[in-house]
C-alpha cells in the first residue's frame, strides 16, 4: 500500500520511499537531517511487550556500528525457555521498522530488531523468526501469501466527568460527548501511523461502566491486513503507543481480556486471507473459496491448541466462557458472531450502494475482491502477537494438508446463533475450546507435531510455553473466582497489564 504521498510527517515522506526500501544509508541521512541523538533497539520478551536499549550516539562512527552490528542481551532475562547457562544473544535492527519515538524529549529514532545466535544465524526459538518460518512454510506449501492484521481492543481508564454517562454496556460506535475518549484514541492512531502502522479505522466499543468514581471506556483500533510479519510487528508498537499515551494523558490502559463480571471483554481478533500474485483467494464467484475453507478447516482442527499461543493467562479463560458473545464452540460462519471463525461481510454484492447514497453521483465500480478476510476470535492481548500469528499461520497451512479438508469445513459450518435454546442440540455436538491455561497446555503437547513440523515451532520453545501455562495451576480457577468478588478482582489485578 503506497503510503509516501500521504505520510508528510514521518521517516517515509523525508526518505520519499516505502519502508520496505529503507538502507542503512538511508536511517544515516535522517538520523543526521533531523538532529537524532539517541537511538533505541526495541524488540518484543517472551511476554509480548516491548523492551529497549537505549544508546546515545557520540560519532557517526559509532551509529554506522550498531545498526550494521547490532548489540548482545541476556536471552535467559527474556525467554523462559532459554537458559543462562547460554543464554547471549545478538539484537540486529531491522531498518525498515525505523520511527520516531514520540513520547521523548530528546530527539530518538527507534528501531525494531530481530535475534541471532551466537553463530549468527536467526534464532530458531525467536517469536519474530518463528512467525517468518511459517509464512515461509505456508507460502512453501501453498504457493500462497499468509496475510493478518488485528483488532486492538482496550479500556481506557480515567477520572468520571459525570456529564453525558454513556449507557451501560451500549458504548458501540457512540460518540462525544457519551464517549469520552474519542480525541485521546484519534492521537494515539496518528501516532500509531507515523511508527507505520497501517489504520483501518478506530471507535468506541461496547463495552462501558462506571466504579468508584472512575468511569472505562473500551475502544478499538482496527488495522489494515498486510504480510503477517508486518501485521505483528504493528500490533506490538501499537500496544506500546497507547500505553504511553495513556500515560503522558494521565489515564490508565488496560489490554487485559477481563476486568470485572458482567462487562464486555478484550479481545484481539485476528483476520486473515490468502494472495497470490497480489491478488485475494479467498472468494471465488462472489463466495467464499475452496482454498478459505481449506485454510476454515485447519483451523477448526487446531482450535485448542491456538488457545495455547492466544489466551495465555488465566483472565483469558474469564473472557471464554459459554453462552456469552466471545467464542467457546469450534464453529464457524457468515456474519456470525456466536462462532469461532467468522466470514465477514465482503462487498460481494453486486449493487452499486455509493450511487443509491448519492444520486447525484456518477456509476463507479471498485474492485473489492481485496477485502474479504476470516476473522478468528478467540484470542485476547494476553498473547505475544508473533508467536499468535504463527500458530494461525500453521492452521492454515494444515488445512491444505488434510485430505479431507471440505468435509471438516462443511461439518463444523454454522448458520444460526448457537446460543439459542431452539439451537441447544447443535450447540452440544460442537467440540469446545479449553477451559483453562492448563488445558490449552494438554491440547498443545496432544497437537504440537504440527506446529514443529518444517522446523517452524522449536521443541524449545513449545516446552517453555507449556510449562508457563500449567504454572498457573488453574484447572478449577475460574468456577472459584466467579463465586468470589475479592478472588476475582485479586486475579484480573495481577494480571491487569498482560501482553
């Protein structure tokens, strides 16, 4: 997607090229046009958050130094799967991650950056290189692209006005002055963009309350698909700019997938589609393709195991719970929210709805083939989005390696709003997600020959994530802290900052 024409703000309008073609040379020039004098390498832990190391720059010696040498950090203090008996690693930036931090004072470029061993080879067990070995696996298998963006749910947390309340749980789309925060998310998205973050959209969302004088609001920001590496890597600095934001604004921020009993939680859906030589596959005369439905099927089949990569604390597992709008069925459907998998609507219609809205206006055709997306529901912002987008990454893939791969995706459609009482036999025949961090870890040692199959997943890396999820012990949890209002607001305080 062009972007140099529009962007007249940032790294890219200077360079006057796309950030895919940034040089070395070229984070010189700027560095040195705009006055940098600090530089940080950033790169996301095995919690999904952003980490940095600052540098300050002394000599164009020593900028030319780090960004072609890069730097060495403690992986053991990062990773929980590797150990400290060999545990140093090479942090090298990426240029075309390259943006202008814009919370400090002092004049600093960022960098994002990816880890290499101590031969100087990526590192197998790296969220980052995991998610590029399964693209590269997909693309292998399917001579296809795998393409993700997400929707970036959170709470924003502040002081009540007590002017214009919002309508409990009735916060959709709603505007100021019921909403409250409308100015502070249009700031972070225009930050969000200039660090390259591709913007759908953004809004208020259902969810809204008010306790002990405080009033939550939850938004959403809505980005555009792009090469699931790229989708990641925005998500991960988005969630750091709305943070910051949050507290350079003096509110609080939450990602967390539950605060309280009774209000809507956070999610982080997931869409994905399929290109090949630029073009969406994933509609075929106006329906949903055979190749989606390959791609349906594989993630029907590995559903429980995702859980393991998407919903990684034991707040995630308040959030899924039956009968409400977040999913707990392995199902999907059209335009249907009670599912797992969701195909949204996709401009397939023939009519030309810009003329009926303006009749004044000439007939104009637009190729929409591009947009149509399956969006997966289930996970929240507990995850470490690489490593999330990875798992899915695989999905898909297996979905062309089932032989029986139409009948999977044929027997697991649904047309009808499960929680329905008329629907109850249905609802019973469907398989369920885990219920817990520690069942998501069984699903995901029954299922993790597909996720390291072609080296993709290391055996390392599944073993850590495993045992970081039964750490929690949570098999029985939720059911206690339901029936406990201290028990449960003791669990989503410990966990209020997750991911």
């Amino acid at each position: 997607m062009a972007t140099v024409e529009i962007n007249t703000t940032d790294i890219v309008a200077f360079l006057g090229k796309e950030r895919a073609a940034f040089t070395k040379a070229d984070i010189k020039r700027f560095v040195k046009a705009k006055g940098i004098r600090h530089v940080n390498f950033m790169y996301p832990g095995g919690d999904g958050r952003l980490k940095t190391l600052n540098f300050i720059l002394h000599s164009p010696g020593y900028l030319d130094e780090i960004l072609t040498c890069g730097e060495r950090v403690d992986g053991s203090s990062l990773f929980s799967y590797i150990e400290a008996s060999s545990s140093d690693l090479y942090v090298i930036p990426r240029y075309s991650t390259a943006f202008v931090d814009p919370f400090a004072e002092l004049p600093t470029l960022c960098l994002l950056c990816s880890f290499f061993n101590k031969d100087g080879a990526p590192l197998e067990s790296s969220p980052e290189y995991t998610l590029r070995k399964a693209c590269a696996a997909f693309r292998k298998e399917t001579g296809l692209e795998f393409q993700a963006m997400g929707e970036l749910e959170y709470y924003v947390i502040a002081q009540d006005p007590e002017s214009f309340p919002a309508k409990d749980q009735r916060g959709y789309h709603e505007s100021a002055p019921f909403a409250k925060f409308g100015e502070f998310r249009q700031k972070c998205m225009l930050a969000i963009a200039q660090a390259g973050g591709l913007i759908k959209y953004g809004h208020s969302e259902v969810g809204n309350f008010t306790s002990g004088g405080l009033v939550y609001e939850q938004n959403e920001i809505e980005f555009l698909p792009c090469a699931a590496p790229d989708a990641a890597d925005q998500l991960t600095v988005a969630k750091w700019i709305i943070r910051n934001m949050g507290a350079k604004y003096g509110y609080d921020v939450t990602f967390a997938p539950k605060i309280t009993v009774g209000k809507a939680g956070s999610g982080l859906h997931i869409h994905m589609r399929l290109m090949k030589g630029g073009v969406n596959q994933m509609l075929k005369g106006g329906r949903i393709s055979e190749t989606a439905r390959r791609a349906i099927a594989g993630l029907m089949k590995l559903a429980p195991s995702i859980t393991a990569f998407g919903n990684m604390n034991p707040t995630s597992y308040l959030r899924l719970v039956p009968h409400q709008e977040a999913p707990t069925n392995v199902c999907w459907g059209d335009r249907n929210r009670s599912v797992l998998v969701r195909v949204p609507l996709g401009w397939a219609g023939r009519g030309d709805m810009a003329r009926q809205a303006n009749p004044g206006e000439a007939s104009s055709r637009a190729d929409t083939r591009q947009k149509q997306t399956v969006e997966m529901r289930s996970p929240d912002a507990s995850a470490n989005v690489h490593l999330l987008m990875a798992a899915l990454c695989v999905a898909c893939r297996h979905g062309f390696a089932l032989k029986d791969a139409l009948k999977v995706a044929d027997a697991t459609y649904v047309n009808v709003n499960i929680h329905k009482k008329e629907n109850s036999k249905l609802l019973s025949s469907l398989a369920t997600l885990p219920d817990s961090c520690w069942a998501s870890a069984d699903t995901l040692l029954k299922q993790r020959a597909v996720y390291e199959e072609g080296g993709v997943f290391s055996p390392a890396m599944i073993d850590g994530i495993v045992r970081e999820l039964k750490a929690f012990d949570d098999r029985s949890l939720r059911a206690k802290v339901t029936k406990d209002a201290k028990a449960m607001a003791d669990l989503v305080k410990t966990y209020f900052h997750c991911g």
